[in-house]
C-alpha cells in the first residue's frame, strides 16, 4: 500500500472572493515522461498513460524570447487507458520545438477535505 499524502490542487475563482485552496487525500501520479523523436517526418511523442488521468501536451517554440507554452491542438485532455499513447505534430516548425505534458488528476467531491 502506498503512502498516502495530501495534493493540492488549486482552483481560481475569478469573483470578489478571489482564490480559494482545495485539499484533497489523493496519492499523486508518478512522473509521466514524455519522449520525443524527430525524423525527416516530423515529430512524434509517445508516452505512457495511466488509467483514470487525463493528459494535455504543451509546446513553445526553441529560440523565441518569452514564447508562452501553447496547448497542442491534436493532444487536448486525451484520456489515459493504462496503455502507451502516441502523438504526432504535423506542424512543420514542429522539430524546432520543446514539448511538455500535463496530466490532469480527477478528484471526487467524497476526497475533498472542508477546512
């Protein structure tokens, strides 16, 4: 059995009560790691997925000054089956890229903590 440890996931409410923190018993992901390869046909990203989260990809251009990490059209909130995903970027600035990946933890109203 795995230790268990408080996540906390933070939910922004854009009214006059400003922030609010939400505590909840979940044990957090491991580290997903996402592996890139590029070829004369582009980029392709594989990684593998854990039943029950949900994944976004995120990249930015290499070499542009304060570029914003944007959100990969083709790889938005893909849910995760326990089995390897894979992803392509068709774009053709693709191998110029960096990438990241983002995974969403679903938390159920029973796990939240009232403080």
């Amino acid at each position: 059995m795995g230790r268990r440890c408080s996540l906390y996931i933070l939910l922004s409410l854009f009214s006059v009560f400003g922030c609010v923190r939400v505590e909840a018993d979940k044990e957090p992901p491991a580290p997903t790691r996402l592996i890139v390869t590029r070829d004369k046909d582009g980029v392709k990203m594989q990684f593998q997925s854990v039943q029950g989260l949900r994944y976004s990809v995120y990249y930015r251009d290499a070499g542009v000054v304060n570029d914003d990490w944007k959100l990969l059209d083709n790889a938005r909130e893909l849910q995760g089956t326990g089995e390897l995903i894979l992803i392509a970027d068709p774009s053709p600035r693709a191998v110029y890229r960096k990438y990241r990946i983002h995974s969403l933890v679903p938390v159920k109203r029973k796990d939240l903590k009232n403080r």
